[in-house]
C-alpha cells in the first residue's frame, strides 16, 4: 500500500534552523502573518502555524523565503506526526530499557515483548 498523507487544513508545521523559544516562534510567525497554533512545539525546533483554509501552500512559501531562519516549511500531515510520535515511544522505552539493565530476567522479557507489541501497532 502507498503511503497516504493526511494534510491539516488550515495548518502548516515550519521547523527552524537552530533551537527557538515559543515566544521567538509567536513573534516570527505574526511577522510573516500567522499565527502560532497553541504556541506550543511540534518536535524539537518544529513549530504549527494557523492558516487560512486553502492557504497552506501560500504560507510555506512565505515563511521559506527566510531561509537563514528557517529550515523548511511544509504542509501538516497527520499520518506522519502519528508515525514519528509512535516510534519516539518506542525509543524512549528503548532508552528507559537500557538505563535499567538490571532488572530481573523476567522483568526485561516483559518490557522488551511490551516494546516488540509497541512495533506491531505502530502505523
């Protein structure tokens, strides 16, 4: 089966070149016309942006024009945000695993087959 996207409407994610604060990615975003969604972050220095319905495309372009700021600036899929927050689970349970080696044989057997049953269900 081909992958699918599944595109916010009214909504864009633009990740920036270095580590920005909120409040930096709120001003930035009222200076090319948009604002920030729930100023809150999508990953790391990954921002979403409210737009007009229809008006996706128009705001990538505006906020890619700011190359030395930001990094890209792309639709908002929302299969491909469940996918990364799926397996970022799964890597913090592998990093959760690995910084407590010393459980009990059985321990470790139970969370590696909760980690295993954790790929079988991602998307």
């Amino acid at each position: 089966m081909t992958y699918q996207p599944d595109y916010a409407e009214g909504e864009i994610v633009v990740s920036f070149r270095t580590q920005v604060s909120n409040e930096f990615a709120n001003d930035f975003g009222k200076l090319v016309g948009y604002k920030l969604k729930n100023k809150s972050r999508f990953y790391r220095d990954c921002f979403v942006y409210q737009t007009e319905e229809g008006g996706e495309d128009k705001a990538v372009k505006k906020f890619s024009v700011y190359l030395d700021i930001v990094d890209w600036a792309n639709l908002r899929d929302l299969n491909l945000e469940s996918r990364w927050n799926g397996l970022e689970q799964i890597i913090n349970s592998l990093r959760i695993l690995q910084d407590t080696l010393e459980v009990s044989d059985e321990e470790y057997i139970i969370r590696i087959n909760e980690i295993c049953d954790s790929l079988r269900e991602v998307e």
